[in-house]
C-alpha cells in the first residue's frame, strides 16, 4: 500500500512543517472520529503526549478535529506510549492518540492511534484516514448540543504506575539494587523512577528534566553514554535507558556494556521457558533481529517467526501464533500478557525481576548468544526511491546472493525519515562489511 501519510509507526515529521502542520492534526482528528463514532452516545478519545513543545500545539489541534466531529476529548498530559494503550482500554474510550515522535530530536512530532482495545491500527483503518484526508468533510462535521467537549485528566500516570507494578509478583521486592534510569527527558520522566523507587531500589534518575526542547538530547536509549558512565562511576548494578515516549528499553550492564532488544528477548525467551511460561511455543520478532537470536530460539525448541519491522507488526504475529513474547533489536519489547504495544518500563521490570531471582550479574544473565556480524547504515535520499533503480536491484539481488543462507540483507526505505536503512548479517564479517559498504555507494550514485 502506497502510504501519504503514514508510516511504520503513525505520523511523523518534523512539527510545523510541510507535512506536520495544525491543519492537518485538525482533519486527522476529524477523519479518525468520523470512523470511530459508532453509536448514539457521547464518545471519547484519551489524548497523551511526550515532553515537546509542539505537543501543545498538536494536542490542540487534534482535540478540535475530535470535538468537530463529537467526540469528547480527555487530555493525559505527559505519558508513555504503553500508558496510552493502556488507558484507552481501561476508560473504555472510543480511541487513542499519542503524540509522540520517539526517539526522534525535539523539532520533530508524530501521532499514534490506537483502538478501544488498546492495539494500533491495522493497515485498512489507516488507509480509510488517508482516503478521508483527502476528501471534504466539512458536510460531516455535527453542530449545537453534538459538539465535543475537552478536559483534562490530572495523575493519569499513577494510573499506569500501579498497573506496571502489577505485573509484578505482589512480593517482588528490589531492594539491593542500584539502578541508574535515564528517561531521555521524555514522557516517563515521573513514572519510570517512581516505579523502581516503590519497588525498593536504589534509584539514580537522569534524564527527569524536560524543557520542551531536550528530549533524548544526549540521553536516551539512542543516546546511552551517559547513562554507561554513571553506572561505572556509580558502581551501579544496571542502567535503563527509556527512549522519549518510553515504548523501548535499552538495558547497560554492571560493566557498562550495552544490552540490546535482540538479547533481552533472548533473557526472557530462555528464563520464561524454563518456567513454562512461554506461550504459543515461540517468539516473534522482525527482519531486523540478529541470526544468532534465531538460532539461539529454534536451539531451545521455540519457533522463530520474523515479521516486517514495526511493533504492531510483531504484534499481529504474536496474536495470530499466540506468542506472549517478541520485539525488535532496538529496543520494543511486547509482552502480551500485560500490553498491547512495545513497553520499556514493563520490560525493564520483568528484567530486573530474573536478576533479583538469579541474584547474577547483569553481564552474565543478559549474554544469551554470540551474535553473527551484523551492520546496519543509512543513506540519506531526495527524490524519487533510488531502490526503484535498476542497477540498485540488479546489486542488491546479486549481494543476496554471495550472502546464501548464512546470512541476511534487508534493505527498506524508513517509515519516518527520508533514509534507505541497509543491514547485513552473515558469519563472514568483511563479505557483511564489504556489501554494505558497496550497496551504500550504489544507492548514494542512484539519489
């Protein structure tokens, strides 16, 4: 499906800009109500949003579109992505919407939707808000008494940090642990440190500041060098590292090593199997994942099923296999039994769980396999796709080629910036280096 609009994660771009604009937000709110309001009663929409500056602006913007077309809105104020899904179920609202652009700098925004159950839409809902950007509205839009009304929802959060506790053992106690959190001055910059400090840790939070313009600026999960120091420093057991809406999870271990997606999935797939925990009898996770987790799930004799990246499409293969387990490398981790969405904040807490329980060092529990070389590079482009170029695909189909099946290429356009991400993977690390190196120049000749 050719895309205007959407991505692989929502909408996104830069705030205010040629495709991000209050305009648009308005008519998303309009044609996303006009979809959801399926009854005779007063609907509702639950709205959060991470720390930008813009979010007001969009938040606005999104709340008039929603009230135009009668549904009344309840605005969260600053709150993880999970949390949304969440409370969109739990206030049994029509909708939700997050305004977040991840891991994305300030200057960018994006909104993200999700059904009354919590999940996000599917690929046909989207394309029916797409048709309907398109189209006049105007002649929909309700009038008098119809119209929607706005209110603001104070403390939502401790809503969510309650529920993440939960999913706990209702002893699971913490204490012993020295744990530095960095939340990337984003929507988790409340919850996240007040969870671990409830739970009986030593917490050192950074990243807690928000200004509206420092969100993952030097912290984060795309941003870990902070956090790896002040582990050292500290003599801390672990580090987190949340990304600026809090979907993903990055841990750093005692040696202040980075822990990926890849091995987390590994930790909880071996530690959950061992416990008869693992449903469906595998995991699933995307194109992006490294062999060696691959190999590492089919030698504990749990199926291994890749999906196109994005956590709703991990999701859509958990829910058709029944799988309570997958993610991706970077970082979002779907654990079914308590969300519907990528959660970095329930993630860690599952995590620190097998480290209390093991009482093992973080190095040790979170090396689960030797990893396959693997490198990943992205290649800016203006204009056209220069993967529709024909001496690209004759390239690339010959690379795939020399890989044969020790290895994998994956090469895709972002879903929300203007980059082509190459990755290769393969037992002969200087054939991995060597093709993406080669591919890079072929797409960089073709832009």
């Amino acid at each position: 499906m050719t895309r205007k609009y959407f991505g692989t994660d929502g909408i996104r771009g830069l705030a205010n800009g040629k495709k991000l604009t209050p305009d648009l937000a308005m008519k998303i709110g309009m044609a996303t109500g006009l979809i959801f309001v399926r009854g005779d009663y007063r609907h509702r929409v639950v709205i959060g949003k991470d720390t930008r500056r813009s979010g007001y602006l969009i938040e606005n913007a999104l709340s008039a579109g929603f009230n135009a077309v009668g549904m009344d809105v309840y605005r969260l104020g600053p709150m993880p992505t999970p949390a949304v899904a969440m409370l969109t179920s739990s206030l049994r609202a029509d909708l939700g919407v997050m305004i977040s652009a991840s891991h994305n700098q300030f200057q960018d925004n994006g909104i993200k939707l999700f059904r009354p159950d919590g999940n996000k839409l599917c690929d046909k809902v989207e394309a029916e808000i797409e048709r309907l950007l398109d189209s006049d509205l105007s002649k929909r839009l309700v009038t008098g008494k119809k119209i929607g009304r706005a209110k603001q929802i104070d403390e939502a959060w401790t809503r969510y940090l309650e529920y993440a506790k939960r999913t706990l053992p209702r002893r699971t106690d913490f204490t012993g642990l020295k744990i530095v959190i960095d939340c990337a001055n984003g929507a988790a910059y409340k919850v996240a440190p007040a969870a671990l400090k409830e739970l009986g840790a030593q917490v050192i939070p950074i990243g807690i500041s928000p200004d509206g313009f420092n969100i993952n600026d030097g912290v984060g999960s795309t941003s870990t060098k902070l956090a790896q120091q002040l582990v050292l420093s500290e003599n801390a057991d672990i580090g987190i590292a949340l990304d600026g809406d809090a979907d993903r999870v990055i841990i750093i271990d005692e040696k202040g090593q980075i822990v990926d997606g890849d091995q987390l999935m590994a930790t909880l797939a071996y530690y959950w199997h061992n416990k008869n925990m693992i449903s469906g009898g595998g995991i699933a996770a995307t194109i992006m994942s490294n062999l060696g987790l691959e190999r590492f799930i089919e030698s504990l004799g749990l199926r291994f099923d890749r999906t196109k990246v994005g956590d709703r499409y991990v999701l859509e293969s958990m829910q058709k296999n029944g799988f309570n387990l997958g993610g991706e490398q970077s970082g979002h981790i779907i654990l079914s039994d308590f969300s519907t969405t990528g959660d970095g904040l329930i993630a860690a807490l599952q995590l620190l769980q097998i480290v209390k329980e093991t009482d093992q060092k973080p190095s040790k529990i979170f090396n689960k396999f030797k990893k396959v070389p693997q490198l990943l590079h992205n290649v800016k482009f203006n204009g056209a796709n220069p993967l529709e170029d024909k001496n690209v695909k004759n390239f690339i189909a010959k690379a795939e080629k020399k890989l044969g099946c020790s290895g994998r290429l994956v090469i895709r356009k972002s879903g929300t910036e203007s980059l082509i991400r190459i990755m290769a993977q393969g037992d002969d690390k200087k054939l991995v280096r060597d093709l993406v190196e080669n591919i890079s120049d072929m797409i960089r000749r073709a832009s």
